[in-house]
C-alpha cells in the first residue's frame, strides 16, 4: 500500500501543499492545464527557494483577474485574508497568511487595509453556487472536482457556523479569490495524481499571536482553522506567526484519513513546499513524504474514539423511523441502524443505534428526541478499527461512478460501488439500478 506522509512542523497552506506535491514528483503541466481548464485568467509561477537552508518548491498564482493583491504589508498584523491561502503573504514576523469568507453584510462595510498600507474596498466576492460552477465545468477529473467541492464546503460550514448564517449566504470574498481557488482545485488534482492508497498528517503546528481580519483581531489560530481542525492533534511552538491557513486546515480535514506519527513505510520520494516567510533557525516548508507502507504497520487498522447513541422506541409510527434514520445521517452520522426488540409488557418495538464522532453526540441526541417519543437516550464511548480507504472513479456507459476500496496489508479487501452516484445515473438515464452497478464493478475491474 502506498501512503503519503503531510509533515506539518511549519503548518500548511494551500501553495505550501501544491510546492510539496511539486517537489515530490507531480507534474507543472498538470496543474497548468489545470488552471487552464478553469478558465479564471490565472497561471502558475514555480521557483526554487531556500527557507532556513532547505531547498523547496515555491508555487504562486499570477494573473490579471485575481481578486486582491498579494503585496507585503509594512507591520505585523495580518489584513485583508485569502482563505486558506497563501503563506506566501509577507507580514514580518508572521508567517502564513490566510483570509476570512464574508458573510454577506451590507455594503457599507467598513474597507479593510490592503496589504501595501493602504485602504481598499470591501469588496463581496463569489458565493458557493458560483464555485461550485466554475469548478463543475472545468475539464478535470470528476473525483477531483468532487475533492476541490468538498474542501470549499468544508470551508463554507466552517464559516456559516462561526457567522451563524445559512452557507448559501457566505460571500467567499477571499476564498472565492483566484489564486485562492486554483490553490483548492490544483490540491486536489494533484493529490489525485500523486498515486497513493491514503494520506496521513502529522500533528499540526498552528503558531502563535494574532489576525487581523474583517471582523476584528482574533488569536491563531483563527475562528475559521479552528472549526476545521476540531479532532485534529494540534500545537503551538511559540513562534508569533499564523502557520495554519483555513485552506491548509480544509485540504487536511479532506484528504487525511488520519493524524498520526511518522508511520512505518519503504521512503520513494519526498517533497518540500515553500511559505513565504523565511524565519531564522526554522524551515517554514511543508514536507510531504512518498513510499510504500512496510507490511507489519500495513496492518494495523486505523483506530478511533466514536459516540455510540442508543434509544428503545415502541410507540413510533414506523413511516417516521426511516426519516430519522435519514435526518440523522444528514447531520453527520457514521452509520444509524435499527434492530427489532421485544419490549416491556411483551411490546415489539425497534432499537435505534446510531454511531458519530463524539462531538457530533449531543446534536445527534437532540435529533432523535426531537424525532422520535423516546424519554432517554443511552450515550457510550467505543474504539472502533477502520481499513485504510480510497476513492476511485471509473467510467460506465452512462458517466463516471465512485468505487469505495478498502486494503489491508497493501492488499485490496473489499470495493463496492457508491450507491448514491449508481442511483442518480439510473434515475437520470432511466436505466436498471443494478446494470450501473455491474457496470461500475466491471469498469473497476478493468482499471486494475
């Protein structure tokens, strides 16, 4: 099985991740054509740099329609943020700069000072919808404009929660920026062309001091990075610098499969991805490293702490048990089942089970109050193993199908084909549910 290691000792960024994917092997010209087929008037410039005597890839994005200028600032305080992006900002002695989305306020709007010190604008930007479309009709790969999607909505439910405001109505002011979302689509472009079964982080150093955004000074790590490192292990070195972006915080939360010390594996190749600050005595690179998992850590499953939500329900029309299932779901659980008990004074009745991250627990809690005529809900903590998993799309006659594949011992276990994308070609192309799913096994099979 081949993993890909994310050494976080610096943070990440979105260009820190594409320069390490760079350093590492994937190819420019993928993420030229890349950032061609979005059609944003945008283009890559790649250099080699040295950030405290290490050699890394630099990536920056260039062109006329970027929505704010990269410029460095003359003080320490972080201004006008591009979310998730760009260590690349200079602000002495900060270190990886990010932004903040709007939400949407009226347009008078105080304007924020720009990064050479002078006020600019406030200026609402794209909302998710628009994305969302510019990223649909792009020529990519579907899994990855599934991938670049989920790291915009990532950062989308981070800000509507902190903003308490429907997503929908989040101005991506700076993240919907150019170079913000050519950062999202080439990382996962690129983390697709990297090859490997699953990537693992390291702990996350989110640095020290303060922002300054739209909507006033916080601490780093800002309101946003913090809503999407929320199960990640983080700590801070001291150094006064914001070393975790939003962006860098979403490409993790989206493509890691866990958090983890350096794991056991046959090194191939390792990359290095250039912030733009260059801080004495620390090297402010991402490392990412390639290579195929020995076969003693192969396998050992992942393990994780999961929330294990109980009720008996025997006075429950049954029409609204299916919903609950179906709103629990919704709302973030791992699975939801029921199994049918014998009750009290010889009642048939059904017991609910659902299983979550254990803070999703006392949302989920609410739900099943909320929805069903339960009086308690028994809550546990259990540890649960989990095979290494992978997404693969493959073609069908009628569009493209997800494949699930689980591996052990770098050997494939188990693949099946998402129900969701079968069931939306066959409602789509009005054809048996069961022919796209042999289609979608046999496309895989062919793949292999």
């Amino acid at each position: 099985m081949r993993i890909a290691y994310l050494d976080c000792f610096s943070g990440i960024s979105g260009d820190m991740f594409l320069g390490a994917l760079v350093d590492a092997g994937v190819s420019v010209r993928l993420l030229e054509e890349t950032v061609a087929a979005l059609d944003i008037g945008a283009r890559l410039e790649v250099s080699r740099v040295n950030r405290s005597g290490i050699t890394a890839t630099k990536v920056d994005v260039a062109g006329p329609e970027k929505d704010a200028p990269r410029e460095k600032s003359s003080g320490h305080e972080h201004h006008e943020h591009e979310p998730g992006h760009h260590q690349e900002q200079k602000h002495p002695p900060g270190g990886n700069v990010h932004s903040h989305a709007q939400t949407g306020e009226s347009p008078g709007t105080p304007a924020l000072p720009s990064r050479t010190g002078v006020s600019a604008p406030h200026v609402h930007g794209r909302g998710l919808k628009e994305i969302k479309g510019i990223i649909g009709g792009a020529a990519i790969g579907e899994g990855a404009k599934r991938t670049a999607i989920a790291i915009f909505e990532a950062l989308g439910v981070a800000e509507a929660k902190i903003h308490n405001v429907d997503i929908e109505k989040i101005h991506f002011h700076e993240v919907g920026a150019v170079d913000a979302m050519v950062d999202i689509v080439c990382a996962a472009v690129g983390a697709e062309a990297l090859g490997v079964d699953e990537i693992v982080c390291s702990p996350l150093n989110v640095g020290g001091g303060t922002v300054e955004c739209a909507h006033g000074t916080f601490p780093v790590p800002a309101p946003a990075t913090v809503e999407l490192l929320k199960g990640a292990p983080v700590f801070s070195s001291g150094m006064q610098a914001e070393l975790v972006t939003p962006t860098g915080a979403a490409i993790v939360k989206t493509l890691a499969t866990r958090f983890a010390a350096f794991p056991g594996m046959k090194i191939e190749r390792t990359g290095y991805g250039a912030g733009s600050q260059d801080f004495p005595r620390h090297a402010n690179v991402l490392r990412l490293t390639v290579g195929q998992a020995l076969p003693a850590m192969a396998a050992k499953t992942s393990q994780e702490t999961i929330s294990v939500l109980e009720a008996n329900l025997d006075d429950l029309n049954p029409q609204v048990f299916g919903y609950v299932l179906d709103r629990l779901l919704e709302e973030g659980a791992l699975d939801v089942f029921g199994v049918p008990v014998q009750m009290k004074k010889s009642r048939p009745g059904m017991l609910l089970t659902a299983l979550c991250k254990p803070e999703d627990a006392a949302k989920l809690a609410q739900i099943i109050f909320a929805e069903t005529t339960t009086l308690g809900v028994r809550r546990r903590e259990e540890e649960r193993q989990v095979l290494a998993r992978r997404w693969l799309s493959v073609a069908t006659p009628w569009g493209e199908v997800r494949m699930k594949i689980a591996s052990m011992n770098g050997t494939v276990t188990n693949y099946a084909p998402e129900y969701e994308d079968c069931r939306r070609i066959a409602a789509e192309k009005h054809v048996p549910l069961k022919s796209v799913m042999q289609e979608a096994v046999q496309g895989y099979l062919r793949k292999l």
